[in-house]
C-alpha cells in the first residue's frame, strides 16, 4: 500500500499529514505506530485530515505510541498552513476532538491559532480524586537527588502538569516525563512540562509528551505552562515559550482564551509503503 502525505514541523515538533478529504486510508493501530517509528518514516504525531461540513477540516491526531488525542497546537497551525496553501484562506476553522479552533496565516511562515480556554477543575483535567490542581505536592527529583514539590494541572485539550523550577536543567526530564506521565491520579496520563521562568516575557521548558516522549517542541504544552504561570502570577497575559529549536508567543486575552503564535516549517510532500 502506498499512502501520499506530507511531513512538516513546528519549532521541530514533526508531523505526518494524510489527507483523508478525498480518499479515506484506514490505518491500523500497528501501523500508526510504524509511520511514527524514527526507523521508517518518524513523526511525534500522526495526523488525518477529515472533511467536515461546518469546518474547513476535521483532524484527528495519534501519538507515537498509537493512541489517540485529543488536541495538538503545533500540528493544528501546520495543518492550518497546509489548507491556506491549498485555498488561499488566510483564516483557517479545524474541528478537533476536544475543541474548535481558529487559525489566521500571517507572512512568513508564521501562523497563529486561539487554543481557547484553559480547564483547571480536578474532573476536567481528569485527575482521579479531587486535589488542588495549582499544586499537586508530586515530589520530583533533581539529577543530585534534591526533591521539589508541585505540580500546576491544566487541561488544553489534553492533560498538562506544570512543575516549576529554578534551573531546568538541573533536572532529567527523560526520567521525571515517564514517570509523572503514568502517575497514579492521572487516569488519561498527562504530559509533562518543566519549566525555568527567566523573567515576565520569556519561560525556557522542557517537555515529555504523553504517549510520544521526549520532543523538541509542544504547543499545547506551551499553552498550558502559560495559563499556568498566569494563575501563579509569575507573568502577565503574554510571554515566550522557548524550547529547543526556538520560540512560540503565547496570548491570553480579556476572556481568559489562549493565542499561540509561531514558525511553521515548508511543506514536503511524501511517500509512504506500508
């Protein structure tokens, strides 16, 4: 079987896009896993493009693992590149699983796209018990074994726990993320951000995605370390995600809804042999 798609990436968060408007290709768990394997094709996520009657799109996103979620920031504004090329639309509506999203196509390669509000109630997260979602008193420990408590909940589309740090790399995300991802009062798992607050304009993060792992970039994550950094006062209603390969601006406006602002890389057309 050969599958036509496209890979891009933002801030090197990659993707495989399958266009799923015309001809449907149905794809097994299994395979799904395959296309995301960095020893075949590799994404952290596998994206399906669907037609929708209301929206320009319908998109369904599967993590590296197979499973599906619910939401993806920087998928979403590389989809909406995607459909703007193709159209001319410089405002883009995608349906998703969790939640209907804008996007508008700015100059250069940049695209914006409003996440919408942030959910921080113990059942929206979900948690498993009712706990205080501002902080969740998990212990983490840093590489010389000193312990932090925290942990800010935060629900985007998807499970987000925020830790707060001095210094982040101080700590090791690739054995904290793992860890926190399968905590016990998480039953959908959740992602997992560490993030350094430098001052009110710029947060350096690290981020382990639930079902994917260790990734350069996430936009829900970015979001969600926003808001969370909002509620505890340590910035204002806008501020720079720095991550790896660069940074995404997040906005929150008068209501309380979350703008991700940010690069998205050319679109490279691919062939797929399952």
């Amino acid at each position: 079987m050969f599958i036509k798609a496209f890979k891009m990436d933002g801030l090197g968060n990659d993707f495989v896009i399958i266009d799923n408007r015309q001809k449907t290709t149905n794809l097994s768990k299994e395979q799904i896993i395959k296309i995301c394997d960095r020893n075949f094709i590799g994404c952290d996520q596998l994206i399906l493009i669907k037609p929708d009657k209301e929206a320009d799109a319908y998109l369904k996103f599967f993590n590296s693992d197979g499973g599906e979620s619910g939401a993806c920031g920087n998928g979403t504004r590389c989809v909406a590149d995607l459909i703007s090329k193709e159209t001319d639309k410089k405002t883009v509506f995608l349906k998703t699983l969790s939640r209907n999203l804008k996007s508008n196509i700015l100059e250069n390669n940049i695209v914006t796209t409003e996440i919408g509000k942030a959910k921080i109630n113990w059942d929206e997260i979900p948690l498993s018990e009712n706990l205080d979602t501002k902080n969740l008193n998990i212990k983490i420990n840093d590489v010389n074994g000193k312990s932090h408590l925290g942990g800010t909940a935060v629900n985007v589309g998807n499970p987000h726990i925020i830790f707060f740090v001095n210094k982040i790399d101080n700590f090791n995300i690739q054995k904290i993320g793992p860890k926190i991802e399968n905590y016990k009062i998480f039953p959908e798992k959740c992602n997992v951000t560490l993030a350094q607050v430098i001052n009110k304009n710029l947060i350096r993060v690290k981020v382990w995605e639930r079902g994917t792992g260790l990734t350069k970039a996430c936009g829900t994550a970015a979001c969600a370390t926003a808001f969370a950094a909002k509620l505890k006062n340590l910035i204002e209603n806008k501020t720079e995600i720095e991550f790896t390969n660069g940074k995404l601006t997040i906005f929150i406006d008068e209501t309380n809804s979350i703008h991700m602002k940010g690069p998205v890389s050319n679109i490279k057309e691919i062939e797929i042999k399952l």
